[in-house]
C-alpha cells in the first residue's frame, strides 16, 4: 500500500537522482538500499564471526589453494 514520507528536499533531489541513474521508481530505490544495507550488515556480521576463529577453523573454511 503506497504511503507517504516527510523528508528534506535535499534528500528527495539525491534519491530521485539516484532512481533516474538506476532506471528504477523512488520505491524501489528506497527498497534496494535498504537491501543493500541489509546485505553489508550480514557479510559484516560473517567477517567478524570468520576473525573469531582459529586459523585451523578457517583454514577449514577456504578451498585449498591452486598449485602454481
């Protein structure tokens, strides 16, 4: 259901910018940013979990390296 927010006119010109240069309408702007900052928090989150582990643990993780 369509709704409607208050922000500063600065905010609304960058963000309608940012639509237009993406090809997408201020809703779906709105949604693939906050997308986006959902994804950065998760792989955020999973770095400081994998620098948590011991190198063994890791190591358990990553693919064995390629032979040169």
């Amino acid at each position: 259901m369509p709704t409607t927010i208050k922000v500063d006119s600065e905010v609304r010109d960058r963000l309608a910018r940012l639509a237009a240069e993406n090809g997408r309408s201020l809703g779906d702007q709105i949604a693939a940013l906050l997308e986006e900052r959902e994804m950065i928090r998760s792989l955020r989150a999973g770095a400081r979990l994998f620098g948590s582990l011991s190198a063994e643990q890791q190591a358990a993780y990553l693919p064995p390296s390629l032979p040169a």
